[in-house]
C-alpha cells in the first residue's frame, strides 16, 4: 500500500476539474482498496437507430414479443445482447484467426 498524498477541498467544480487535469488521481487515492460500485436504478442511455428488416423477419420478431407479452423491440435488444454475450464468450474461448487482406496474400510472379 503507498502512502497517498492529502485529498484538497475545493470550492466549486471548476476548481476541481482543473486541478484534476493538472495532478495524478493516484498519487491522492489508493486504488488497491476500490471497491465495485453497483448502481441498479441507473438506466443505460440509449440512442435511437433505424435499421431495416425483412418483413418475414419483423412479422416473427413481433410474434415471439407477443407470446412474451413484451415490446418487439425490447425483444430484439434481448436477442442482441444475448448473442453479443455468446459471441464474447466464445471468443474468449478461441483463438480466431484473421485472414489476410486480398492484397497481401497474391504471390508476385
């Protein structure tokens, strides 16, 4: 554990941004004794996107929400979280190999 140097008091946040920009926060913090802070009542933000469906695909997407008794479309964000989370985890799992761009891989002759 090192020894932290006095943590200042300021006055507004003016002050306080530009001493944070001026000085290191470990040299007033001792980041070994961080703990994980969980706030459950924060919702993500969110952007709005448009993006374009098969009709077929949609017509399902609205079928299965309605079994589900959801919104279509907080089911879609379900589905995509559920399969980025699969893929992450697979990925860490698995070396992936990269291919080579097409330019590089042509023997010269």
């Amino acid at each position: 554990m090192r020894t932290s140097k006095k943590m200042p008091k300021f006055s507004d946040e003016d002050r306080e941004r530009g001493f944070w920009s001026r000085n290191d926060s470990t040299d007033y913090l001792d980041y070994s004794r961080a703990r994980k802070a969980l706030f459950p009542n924060l919702k993500p933000s969110t952007k709005t996107i448009s993006i374009r469906l098969p009709e077929g695909l949609l017509v399902r997407l609205k079928l299965a929400a309605n079994k589900r008794d959801i919104p279509y479309q907080s089911l879609l964000k379900i589905y995509l979280s559920e399969m980025l989370d699969r893929e992450s985890s697979n990925t860490n799992r698995t070396v992936s190999r990269v291919r080579k761009p097409a330019s590089q891989s042509k023997t010269k002759g």
